[in-house]
C-alpha cells in the first residue's frame, strides 16, 4: 500500500529565511502525482504546488519549490523569503496515476517567527 | 463563486443522533470525495465517488454512508453519531482527464458529538 510520511510534525523559521519541509512515500508504481497542500488557520485546504513523476524537472511556483527524488521516493517543499503569511499546516500528498484517490501525510506545522 | 461548498461549518450532536453533511460543487467535476481530519492523523478517505451513480469505502467508512445525489452532490451520513466520529469534515472534488490536477477543497465542516 503506499504511504506518505512526513517526518517533522512541527517547524519554526525566521521572517525572510528559507525553510524546508520533508516527505516520503512509498510506491511500487512508475507513474504519479505528488502535492503539497497548505492549510492556515482558516482551515482551507490550498493546493501549493504538483509535480508529475515523469517530469525530471523540479516544480517551482514563486517562492515554493520542491526537490523531488525519484530513487528515494522523496519529495521535500521548499520555501524561499518566509512571509508570516505562510505559516500554517503543510501536507504532502500522492496519487497514482491509475488512481481515483489521494493519500496524505499527517503534516507539518510551520511557524513563522518575526 | 465557483467551488465547492458544504454545510453546515459547525454542528454539535448527541450520541446517538443523526445527520447528513451536504457538499455541491459547480465545476463540472466527476470525482468527489470526503475525507476527515483529526489532530495528528492527517485526511482520512471515508468514502469517494468516481462518477455519477458510483461510491466506493475508503480508509474509514465505519459508521458513515454516502449518496451521490447527482453529478454536483455528494452527502454524508452519520446514522447513530459517535464521540470517536468528533472531527472536521472535507469533501472534496477533481476533474476526471487531468491527471496531475490535485483536489478543490471545501472550506470543511467541524463537527463535535457529546
């Protein structure tokens, strides 16, 4: 079955530093999705950023930006300039391609500190 | 605005009562979803529907049955509410053929049984 894990249940960054938050999975298959959700406090779920498995090239989208690692099933956020906007709960997430379903991680609270 | 909507945003119940959650979405999507959120466990599938007229158990489907109504709608039932079943609800949505689109999220529903 494949799972997602993320590793820090908590994180802190100073104002305007960088920050980057962990996942794994596990997967047997070839093809796939990977997500990274944000959740502030409001409670809505955002989608942050995608990258497809078969696209060797790394997602970005502004000052999120993702290192995937095929090999080792592993698929970290990066986040550039921390804004006190972007703290909140952080998901990541996978979906098969031949899959209706999303599997999420347990997430990452990230604290931004002034 | 278009997205996905559910009501209600807060509901306390006794043990022992029922309640349907509702969720309509206007993007013409075909897949939908819902999932629950406690703290430290992540979103759990309960149950999603591929398509119009088809449902299928999640992770967690104990105590919970669903309806697609129609294409916009899917409901969730809590026939004999439980204090375990004291979470916050997601449903969700996702175009079918776009493969590496991630969820539109509603903005969740937090239910609380005493």
């Amino acid at each position: 079955a494949q799972t997602v894990t993320q590793s820090q249940p908590e994180m802190s960054v100073q104002e305007a530093e960088t920050v980057t938050l962990s996942c794994t999975y596990d997967t047997s298959e070839s093809d796939y999705y990977l997500f990274w959700y944000k959740q502030p406090p409001s409670r809505q779920m955002i989608l942050v950023i995608r990258q497809e498995a078969y696209k060797q090239q790394n997602a970005t989208e502004n000052r999120f930006s993702v290192n995937f690692q095929k090999a080792a099933k592993s698929f970290s956020l990066k986040i550039s300039d921390s804004q006190l906007g972007d703290a909140a709960m952080y998901f990541c997430a996978y979906r098969r391609d031949r899959d209706d379903k999303i599997i999420f991680g347990k997430g990452t609270r990230l604290h931004i500190l002034p | 605005n278009a997205g996905v909507t559910q009501t209600p945003k807060f509901q306390v119940l006794k043990t022992g009562q029922s309640m349907t959650l509702q969720c309509a979405q206007d993007m013409n999507h075909n897949s939908m979803y819902w999932y629950r959120q406690d703290p430290g466990m992540g979103l759990r599938l309960i149950y999603y529907s591929a398509s119009e007229g088809t449902t299928d158990k999640g992770e967690v489907p104990n105590g919970y049955n669903v309806s697609r109504l129609n294409k916009r709608e899917f409901s969730l039932r809590l026939e004999s509410a439980a204090p375990s079943q004291t979470s916050v609800y997601f449903c969700a949505s996702r175009p079918v053929g776009r493969s590496n689109y991630g969820y539109t999220f509603g903005s969740g529903t937090r239910l609380t049984v005493v």
